[in-house]
C-alpha cells in the first residue's frame, strides 16, 4: 500500500472513531454496501473519488479531511502523510 492510501484510510478510521460511527452505520448513511466499504479500508487505495464525497459527507466532514497533505508537511493532522513513516 503506498503512503497516500495508508493516510486516506488513517484519516476514514479516526473519522469514524471520533464520530461513534461503525462500518455497517457508514454504510447505511453513504448508501455504499458495508462489503464495499471494507473493502476499501482493507486496501484504501482503492477509494474512489465519489466514495470519499459520500463518506465526508455523512460524516459532516470536507473531503480534504480525508485527503493527505503534501510530503514534509508537518501541520497538526498530517502525521501520516510522511512517505517516510
């Protein structure tokens, strides 16, 4: 798994954790099958585009939320975008 998908579920997972929510809630909400769903987090590099619109938008959250910051970035919420880690 490269380091942009390794963030991009990083950030999914502590979405869910801090807003109570589990896989199956997440796929009712986003109309995307649970199956899907973990899937996805098992290899998230493989989210789609529209995927991630669907999920930040059930979790109340922007869609960069879930994106990962540009290498060497070092401002509170990217700590695992570091190709390096």
């Amino acid at each position: 798994m490269d380091w942009m998908g390794k963030c991009v579920g990083k950030r999914i997972e502590r979405a869910m954790t801090e807003a109570g929510v589990n896989l199956g809630e997440l796929a009712q909400w986003s109309g995307l099958p649970e199956w899907l769903l973990g899937d996805r987090l098992e290899a998230p590099e493989s989210f789609r585009l529209d995927e991630l619109i669907l999920i930040a938008s059930v979790m109340k959250h922007e869609v960069a939320e879930l994106l990962p910051c540009p290498p060497g970035n070092s401002r509170l919420g990217c700590e695992c975008d570091d190709p390096m880690t």
